[in-house]
C-alpha cells in the first residue's frame, strides 16, 4: 500500500485553517490586518519581523506542536496495521509521527512547521524549531514578539525562514534525501506487486506531487488499485476506472467505514 496524504486528511482530523478555529486563535489579527483565514494570513505583507513571527509561531505551535481535534490519523494507522505501505505527503504538521507512525516509512515533500533554515540559505541544512516557536508565542504582546527572540541562522546570522517549499531557497537536507531514497526504494520494490495506491485528501493544488504519479503507477501495473478520497474532488482516469474506486465525502468518516468493515466477521 502506498498512501498520498494531502491537506483534506489534516482537515478532517480537525486542522482546519478558516472558520471558528481561526477566529478563536486569530481574532486580533483578523480585526488588524484583514486576514480572513491562517493560510491566506500566511502570505500576509507584514511590515516587520516582529510581526511575522508574531503570527508564525502563533500558527505553528496550533498546527504543529498541538495534537489534532480529531484521531483520524490514529484510526488510520489501525486500519493499516501491519501491512507492507509507505507514506507520501504534502502536510507539513506531522501529524503522521504525531499518531505513531514510524518517520522511516513517511516523506514530507513540501517540508516541515518544525522546522528552521536559512534564509539564505547558506547550507542545506536545517534545525528543530519547537523552543524557539514555544517562547514566541508566549512573550508575544500586540501582535508582536521581542526583538530578541527573531530566529536567525546560526551559521550566517542572517534571518532564519521556515522549512516549507514556496520558492527555489527550499532546503532539502540530508533527512529529507533519505527520506526521498526510502520512498523511491519502496515503490521499486512494489511495482509488480498487487499495490493499493490510496489517495486522502489530495486536491489539484500539486497533482504531480501525489495524484499524477499515483494514476500512474496504476496505469503501469495491472495489479494496481487506485483509490480516491475526497471532498467535492473525488475522480480518475478513464484509462484506470476498472481498477479505481472515487469516495467524495470526508476522508475521516471513510476511514471510520473502512475500519468497522475489516472489524466484521
């Protein structure tokens, strides 16, 4: 089995990045700013550092460092069990290790919350972020933290980002190539073999990450299932339809579905 997780997963365990979860945590910020929701906020202008982290480490301790609302990743790993399967994502909230996953069988390809860089970036090299984003969001006041407390890079001095691929300054360290290596591996292995390629949702915001590769893999091996779950997005090729199975709805009451199946006798 090999599972492409996408942000409809995280959003049906409860990360949900709009409504009354961002109000509750980032009224301030929506009544000073405009901003309407925490993914649209990321983007946000703001005109200092101070701000910046202000709400970075506000929205990466929530999505991060906090365990999700809902155990729909804990239900997932039941229903996997001990089954051969490897994980590709495009989360960045580890939410995967979180709920007992073992990190050899996971890659996050669009990088990690947790996670520091240069901004540079002078090395390709990257540093855990929990104390820093810890202590910012704590002394924060107004929407801003202490000068003092701006992460930078302990190499180079300069600013320090976060870990997460936007733009060519992505830093793919040595974890994330062996992480790459062991996801490669792992298909090279499989790829005669009778392979379910299940897809949680995974939208068309970067379908070469997960859903092309996947319906492609199907198309390749005669052996191969594709399985698509999704909210309002739940589709496949007319060339692997006798082999696919689409489920629009949420990923988590699926996933409920498929364990209380596999519980009877």
């Amino acid at each position: 089995m090999v599972i492409g997780a996408g942000a409809g997963l995280s959003a049906s365990a409860g990360l949900t990045y709009s409504g009354e979860r961002f109000r509750r945590h980032f009224q301030d910020f929506a009544e000073a700013y405009g901003i309407r929701d925490m993914y649209s906020g990321g983007f946000y202008p703001f005109s200092s550092p101070e701000e910046f982290w202000a709400y970075w480490s506000r929205m990466i301790l929530l999505n991060r460092f906090q365990d999700p609302p809902k155990p729909v990743y804990d239900g997932l790993l039941e229903l996997v069990g001990d089954k051969a399967f490897f994980v590709l994502t495009t989360n960045v909230d580890h939410c995967f290790q979180r709920a007992g996953f073992d990190k050899a069988q996971l890659f996050y390809t669009q990088g990690d919350y947790g996670l520091f860089q240069c901004s540079g970036p002078c090395c390709r090299e990257t540093w855990d972020n929990e104390a820093a984003v810890r202590e910012m969001a704590r002394r924060q006041r107004d929407m801003r933290v202490p000068s003092e407390l701006i992460p930078r890079c302990p190499r180079c001095g300069r600013p320090a980002a976060l870990n997460l691929r936007s733009d060519e300054t992505f830093v793919e360290d040595a974890g994330w190539h062996a992480a790459a290596e062991r996801c490669a591996g792992f298909l090279r292995r499989h790829q005669g073999d009778r392979t379910l390629y299940l897809e949680l949702g995974v939208g068309y915001n970067t379908p070469g990450i997960i859903k092309y590769p996947f319906r492609r893999l199907t198309a390749q091996n005669p052996r191969a299932v594709y399985a698509c779950v999704n909210m309002g997005q739940a589709d496949c090729p007319e060339d692997i339809a006798e082999r696919s199975v689409c489920l629009d709805g949420d990923v988590g009451a699926a996933l409920r579905s498929l364990r209380e199946a596999d519980k009877r006798p």
